[in-house]
C-alpha cells in the first residue's frame, strides 16, 4: 500500500505519494502554510486521481479533457512529466521526470493505484 508523507519545511509543508515499493510517484503542487492544508492537498489527490482523465499533451493536436485530469507534457530537457489538476484546474501534485512516454504513463497509473488508501504520515511536530 502506498502512503502520503508529510515533510515541514522553512515556509510550510509539503507532501509525496510513494508506492507500496517506497518510490516517490508524485509530489504536492505547492507548499501549504498549515498542516491542515496539507492534509487537504492529499485528500484532494485521494479523491481526484481515480477519477482523472489523462490528457497527452506530447501529441499534436490532442483533445483537451475536462478537470480533473493528469497533463502528460515534456519538460526542458525533454523528459516526460505529469501533473494532476482538481476539478477547479489547480495543480495538486505533479511527477519526476520520465525518459519515456510509457514510465509516464506507469507513474500515472501508480497514482490512481496508490492514492485512494493511502495513509497520511504526519511529520512529527517539535513541542515548544
């Protein structure tokens, strides 16, 4: 089973889904100023990744889908990446980059797999 992992950082936190074999196949679309935020953010995923349709965004002419939905899009450097938008079009989360289409395509479907029973890990927070 996949699990979301709160990480704090100095303005905020941050979350990542890894899979049931430890590896990171999405990280949160931004900082959140409060943990309560952040553990929105992953119910958000949660809720939204199953039912995303994918948008490839590597082939000419490709039909926009409507939100929620993952954008398959090529970086800079060339490589493969993902993001997954809400239903109101923010970016939740979004991948690593893939030297192919298929491993983009495979970091998508782990989402989807992982995502709904995901536990949230909760960093542990210093007492004052």
């Amino acid at each position: 089973m996949g699990k979301f992992i709160i990480k704090t950082t100095p303005t905020g936190f941050t979350f990542r889904l890894n899979a049931a074999n430890g590896e990171t196949v999405a990280v949160g679309g931004e900082v959140y100023t409060t943990l309560d935020a952040c553990k929105n953010g992953c119910e958000s995923v949660r809720i939204n990744a199953p039912i995303a349709n994918v948008e490839d965004q590597t082939i000419e002419g490709y039909e926009e889908q409507k939100h929620p939905k993952f954008e398959i899009y090529k970086d800079k450097a060339g490589q493969f990446r993902f993001r997954l938008k809400a239903k109101n079009g923010q970016t939740i989360a979004a991948s690593e980059g893939y030297v192919k289409k298929d491993s983009c395509k495979n970091g998508i479907a782990s989402v989807c797999k992982n995502a709904p029973d995901a536990p949230v890990i909760e960093p542990e927070l210093k007492e004052e």
